[in-house]
C-alpha cells in the first residue's frame, strides 16, 4: 500500500459514533508510507478525540503495516477577532433576541428554567433556538429529551441542531461519544467551541436565541458579552443567602459589561407538602425579593421546589408542556414579565 491508497482509505475511515468521515471532519494532516512502515499524524483537538480515531485506524490497519506509528499534531486555531463589551461583534445575526440565563452558582436550577423560558416563547409563536453553553456540565439535551441523538450535518457543511418542543437545540453533549464523557477542555478551546455553534449550526432565522450560560463569571459569560448583542439578561437564583451572594456577583458582571437586565427568576422557593397544603421555606424566605430591590431589576416570578417540575426535568418532559396548569403557569408568567422588562424586536 503506497501513502495516496493509505490517505484514500483513511479519508473514507467514519469516525466512530457519527455520520461522517475522517476526511469531512479534516482530521488527517500528514500520512507517509515506506516500505511496510506509516506514520499518520491526527489533527485533532482534544485527547479523547485523538484516541478514539487512533482506535479505529489501528483495528482497520493494524495488519497491512509492519509498524503504524500513529501522532497527534495540536490543532491551529484560527485567529478570532473577539470584540468588546462596549462593542460586541454580532455572531448570531439570524437572531433577533439573544437572552442570557446565568446564574452566579451550579445548583440553582438555571438549566431547567432557560429550557422552560425558550419553550414559552416558542409556545407563544416565535421562532427560539437554545444553545448549552455549559460546556462542562450541559445538561439541556436530557431536558429536552434530545440527550441520545449525535452530531449531524447538512450538504452546506453546516451543523444540523436538533429539535423538540419546539425549539432547536444546540449542545456539546450532542458531540461527544457517550453520555459520560467529560471534556477536559482549557477556556480558550471551549469558547471556541461555542464560537464554531454560534457560527457552524444552521439555526435560520431566530426570533429569540436563548444561551444557557455555565454558572460563574468567568471566560465564556466575558466572550458570549463580547461576541453577541445580548437583549437582556436572566438571572435565576434561590432564597438561599449563599446562593444570593454568588448571584449579586453574576448581576454585577451583567451591569459592569452593560448587558441589559430582564430580570430575576427565584427558583426553588418554597415547598407545599402535598399531603397537608403547608409551605416550607426550605432554602429561606425574601432572597430574591432583596437582590431584585437592592439592584433595582425586575423579579419575574417564583418557582416552587416541586416533585413534578424535577421528575418532568429528569424525563426530558418539561413542565411548561407536559405539567399541570399550575406549573405551566410558573413559566409562562415570567416570559410574560420579561417581555414587559425589555423592548425586544419582535
């Protein structure tokens, strides 16, 4: 086998777990034979990647070569003009709205209630798209019972997001090979990343972009302010004072970047017991009551800790279309203040 009929082979090599080739991704960038001896050099980004496509070249060659000698060769990112705050760069023109959920802490429920917001919306007629940019932990995908499907793209050579209730969806979950694999990723390859989701995904013509943001302050919510025209920013957090205190960081990064505030969700704010009709307080009372007074932004609603909302969550059946009434109406309420907060072009 001489080095074009081992570059041809390679080229048509599937990688594992998706639809499309080693050749389609542009994961080759070196192959040499000579004599019974290749040398392949991956381009890849992550290690988990390189040695999922090392695995699959040797279990097809491994006995047509004396010695395969299989590298990886860092992959060049692309210079990336970012923008500012100030300034930002518009990512996302087919977007009309980009909503920001954030929360200043993992816990909160930020996920379920981004989810629940972009469908309401997308229930009230408009066009919605969510993208999962926590890249470390994205749980949309199980919200939105889309967490089985993978990766697809289009003859454009544009990413296909998936669909469901509604709303397209866009996550690194859809990406990876299994449910559990952990992307061991440093800042500047996951913003690419969402870069590529903001740029590559073939959404259409959104009227609202909604972006899961990972809990914190950090790189990606900095990169998203200065990459996209953000309408307005969601803020969820609980009663709990540990909770506000990490949330009055992520408002005052809001306001310090000059992203507009739609408001606050207080989620997980009370518990009825079904049995008796008694309210707990468990996480506190006035938590979100405090943060909305003390930096003069809107609270949208309150959502109650609730076995229905986290069995439905956990199913991939979200409570703003498969809940009681009473649920729904949790959602539906804060999409309608939100809507009031902001001047949103639709």
């Amino acid at each position: 086998m001489n080095t074009k009929e081992l570059l041809d082979i390679l080229h048509l090599l599937p990688y594992p777990g998706l639809s499309r080739t080693l050749g389609d991704l542009k994961l080759i960038s070196d192959v040499k034979v000579t004599e019974d001896n290749a040398k392949i050099e991956l381009l890849t980004v992550s290690d988990d990647s390189y040695l999922t496509v090392k695995s699959a070249i040797e279990a097809v060659l491994c006995k047509e070569f004396t010695a395969l000698n299989i590298t990886k060769k860092g992959h060049v990112q692309k210079d990336t003009n970012y923008g500012n705050s100030a300034s930002p760069n518009n990512r996302a023109p087919y977007a009309a709205n980009v909503i920001a959920v954030t929360s200043g802490k993992g816990g909160v429920g930020k996920s379920t209630v981004s989810v629940n917001l972009a469908i309401a919306l997308a229930q009230k007629g408009y066009k919605v798209g969510i993208l999962d940019a926590d890249v470390y932990g994205p749980n949309v995908p199980r919200l939105t019972n889309t967490d089985l499907e993978k990766i697809k793209w289009n003859d454009e050579n544009k990413i296909i997001p998936s669909e469901n209730y509604g709303i397209k969806i866009m996550s690194v979950a859809l990406t990876t090979p299994t449910t559990d694999t952990p992307l061991v990723w440093r800042s500047s390859v996951a913003v690419s990343a969402l870069i590529q989701f903001l740029e590559d995904v073939e959404w259409g013509e959104l009227d609202f972009l909604v972006i899961d943001m990972p809990p914190g302050t950090g790189d990606i919510q900095l990169t998203m302010a200065q990459e996209l025209p953000i309408t307005a920013g969601v803020i969820v957090t609980t009663p709990q004072l540990v909770a506000s205190d990490d949330v009055s960081r992520a408002i005052r990064m809001f306001q310090d970047i000059h992203v507009p505030m739609a408001g606050l969700v207080e989620n997980m704010s009370y518990f009825v017991a079904p049995d008796t009709g008694i309210r707990y307080d468990i996480f506190g009372t006035g938590g979100g009551e405090r943060l909305a007074a003390r930096y003069n932004i809107p609270l949208l609603g309150q959502i109650p800790l609730n076995m229905d909302i986290r069995e439905g969550s956990d199913n991939g059946e979200p409570p703003v279309v498969l809940g009681s009434d009473e649920l729904k109406s949790y959602y539906r309420e804060i999409v309608e203040n939100m809507l009031k907060a902001v001047k949103f072009k639709v």
